[in-house]
C-alpha cells in the first residue's frame, strides 16, 4: 500500500464539494457531518456490544410489534439527539418512532431538511455478531420555512429525495454516501476516527452472480419470483459461470455486497403478507436512491421503487434491487408468469 496516498476525509470531500457551488449554504454537508458523528458514537457502542450490558431486547415493541433491541433504542436516541442539537434538520421520521420528532424552536423551524431513518438496520442479527446498518435519506421539506415541519414533508416520493446513505456495521465500518452528483464511500479510520473516501464514484456492475432471497419463504413467493430463482440455479451468469446464493438476513450487507460485487437483493411479497417485510422509507426508498444512482435498478415489482408516493410513515413495500442486467431479467420472469 502507498503510505504517501492522502486519503481524503467526510469532512474535507463534503467542503470539496461545497467549493463547487458557491450559492450551497453547507446545509446539507453540516447535516451529513452530524449524521457520521452520530455514526460514530453508535459504532462504539455496536463494537463494545459483547462487552457491556447492551447487547439483547429492551423489553418494549416498536410501533411494528417487534421487539425494540438495547442498540436499537441506543441508536435511534444517538442520532436524534444529535441531529435535535444540530441546527441543519428540523425533524426525523425514524423506524423506532411511532409518529415523526418535530425539532421545534426558531432554528430548526428554519432548516429546510427531514430526515428518515432505519437506525439500526438487521437488529435480528446483534446478538450474533453478523454485520449491522444505519440508513438514511434526507428530503427538502415542502412546508413554508419558520414553521414546525409538519407530516407531508416525509411522505413525499422518493424521487423528490435530495441525498441518501447506509452506515454498515461490519469488518470494517463504511458510510456509503448518494446525491445526485454520485455515489461515494467512506470507511472509518479507527485509529483516526475518520471517515475517509475509500470507494469514489461507486458503480453497480450491470451482471453478477449473487441473488439474495430468503428461500424459507420460497413457497409463498409469486410464480414470476419462483421462476426467476428456480432460473438461477439453473441457467449461467452473463460471465458463463454459476449463481451463487447469498442471503445474510441483513439487507444493508446483502446490498452493499451486490452493490460493489454485482448481484439481486429481493424481499418480495408472500401470500401471507402481500406487502412483505421492509419499509418503504426507512429502507427501501434511501436504498433505491442509492442502487439508482449507482446504475442500478430498484422496484416493487411493477413500478420504480422512487416513483411510489407513501401513504404512511410506517408502510411497508416488496422490493427487487440490484444490477440492471438481472433485474431485467427478474422482470421478464415477473412479465411471463405474473
Ligand atoms: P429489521 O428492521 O427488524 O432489522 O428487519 C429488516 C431486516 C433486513 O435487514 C433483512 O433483509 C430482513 O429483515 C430479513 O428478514 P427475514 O429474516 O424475514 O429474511
């Protein structure tokens, strides 16, 4: 390795790009600055998890019914009381949050982003050590500026999104950062405690060889879905050679393998559950903008994941995502068998 390489940090890439716009308030570069801080101190805590008293539930349910974990409610706390110190949001919409947190006093009513997030991302896998991830996306709000933000300002589709990122948690801690100038990634230096570029300009390979799909559910999935997994295990990749199955259970580390690697994530719906599992603003919108931005492709099997106007802050939304190539493909199955 070039010891001599500069490595650029969050910090002087974000007054980089700054530099580029001369009207750009530093706003939303203030507002990613306080969301890696926060990151930080949750990466903490997540790599202290087997030592202290944090790892395991908390004992409540979040409005989903699921059990809130000990980090859950760490990270979500973290990162809304940073972002309520701040002075660059004036409210977050969170996954562990029945209603959205209204930052109300005179700056904040001043702000002109929200936030929305999934703080932290496959908490089913805390208590076994498998990679974690906080996502997030951030809108211009819609309401007048000088007042509280008000509901419609998070339910807006996810093209009207101004920037989106996922923390992952994992061998090593990255912040994977989109705005509609491009994809970046950040890994945290410990020694430093810096996010430094370590993946500019990041792009989606339009073929790869991963599919990611729970297979417990396999029964329950369309036949369009059926056949296009059926189809991967038998048919070859664009390369020649075999698919592979890859499922973590996490979704931010199943997408960031298939964003770097090229390769399918899916959580379709079931005839159980018709709207399957993830939420469509805390993790299927930031993680669509994101695929998006990166040449990939993201919907709910029929529309663009970022063309899908939210009803509810909590709603739920089948999702296909990952390499152009392969989505295409999925699609042609969903097409010829529904
Ligand atoms: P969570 O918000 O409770 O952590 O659930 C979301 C996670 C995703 O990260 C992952 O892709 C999915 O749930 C796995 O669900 P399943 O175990 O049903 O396959």
């Amino acid at each position: 390795m070039n010891q001599s390489r500069k490595l650029m940090t969050l910090d002087e890439f974000t007054i980089q790009e700054l530099r580029n716009f001369p009207q750009a308030t530093g706003e939303l570069s203030g507002l990613l600055r306080s969301i890696g801080l926060a990151c930080k101190r949750i990466n903490a805590e997540v790599n202290r998890a087997g030592l202290v008293d944090i790892l395991g539930a908390l004992g409540t349910e979040n409005v989903q019914g699921e059990e809130v974990q000990k980090l859950d409610d760490f990270a979500n706390k973290a990162l809304i009381d940073l972002l309520n110190h701040s002075i660059y949001c004036a409210g977050v919409g969170s996954e562990e949050n029945d209603d959205i947190v209204v930052f109300d006093d005179p700056i904040s009513n001043n702000s002109k982003y929200v936030l929305l997030m999934d703080p932290l991302d496959g908490s089913g896998n805390i208590d076994v050590n498998v990679s974690i991830g906080t996502i997030f996306s951030i809108f211009k709000r819609i309401s007048p500026l000088g007042q509280p933000v008000t509901l419609d300002d998070f339910l807006q589709p996810g093209h009207r999104m101004v920037a989106a990122g996922y923390v992952i948690y994992g061998s090593s801690t990255m912040l994977v950062y989109a705005t509609r100038r491009g994809v970046n990634g950040f890994t945290l230096d410990p020694s430093v405690g810096e996010f430094c570029l370590s993946h500019p300009n990041m792009k989606c390979p339009p073929h790869g060889r991963f599919y990611s799909a729970n297979y417990g559910n396999f029964g329950k999935y369309s036949p369009g879905v059926q056949a296009y997994l059926k189809r991967c295990e038998t048919k070859t990749t664009a390369e020649g050679g075999p698919y592979t199955e890859r499922y973590i259970g996490s979704m931010v580390a199943d997408i960031h393998r298939n964003l770097i690697k090229g390769g399918i994530f899916m959580y379709p719906g079931t005839t159980d559950r018709p709207q399957g599992k993830l939420r469509l603003l805390y993790e299927c919108n930031p993680l669509a903008f994101i695929v998006h931005l990166a040449g990939g492709i993201a919907t709910n099997g029929s529309i663009p994941i970022l063309d899908i106007k939210p009803v509810t802050l909590h709603q739920r939304m089948p999702l296909f995502i990952g390499s152009c190539g392969m989505m295409d493909e999925l699609m042609q199955c969903i097409r010829a068998e529904g």
